[in-house]
C-alpha cells in the first residue's frame, strides 16, 4: 500500500468511525511525516491537503490539562471538523 493509500484508507475509516481520534492523529501524522518513496505519486493539491491535516493532527491532544496550558493544543470537536473539512475537500479534488 503506497502512502497515499494508506492516507485515504485512514480518512475514509475515520468518517466511518472505525477509528478514533487520537488513533487517526497518532497513525496519519506517523505515515504522512515518513519520507515519500518513488511509488507514492501524490498531486500538488493532495499534498497540500494532507500537510494541513498532517499539521492539524500534530496539534491534537486529549488531555484536558495541555489545553489549558497552551493555545497551541486543540480539542476533539475541532480536530473532527478539520477532518471531516479536509475529506470533504479531498472527495472534491479531479
């Protein structure tokens, strides 16, 4: 499975709720930041995309004391409209 698949295989589970959200966080954050290898043939759009979301996911926390101790953290009911924004603009991508 090339990067690019397993990306949208981890987008589409989570819109389906096979996933939770630190999982989803935690495992596109891991695939995304790995290196590109020559089969990963991904548009200029896709990446822009998923280097948001990637971002975004990096943010993520569950533990209510790092939001209070930083702005820079965010919440599950922003990290979910994110996720479902970016599906929803990938679904749309040519």
């Amino acid at each position: 499975m090339t990067k690019k698949q397993q990306l949208e295989y981890l987008l589409e589970a989570y819109i389906k709720n096979e996933y939770d959200i630190k999982t989803f966080c935690d495992e596109f954050t891991r695939i995304f930041f790995e290196e590109l290898s020559d089969e990963d043939i991904i548009s200029k759009d896709e990446l822009e995309l998923f280097n948001k979301l990637a971002r975004e996911c990096d943010r993520y926390t569950p533990y209510k004391e790092d939001l209070s101790l930083s702005k820079y953290f965010v919440d599950d009911k922003y990290i979910d409209k994110i996720i479902r924004a970016t599906y929803s603009s990938y679904c749309s991508l040519p």
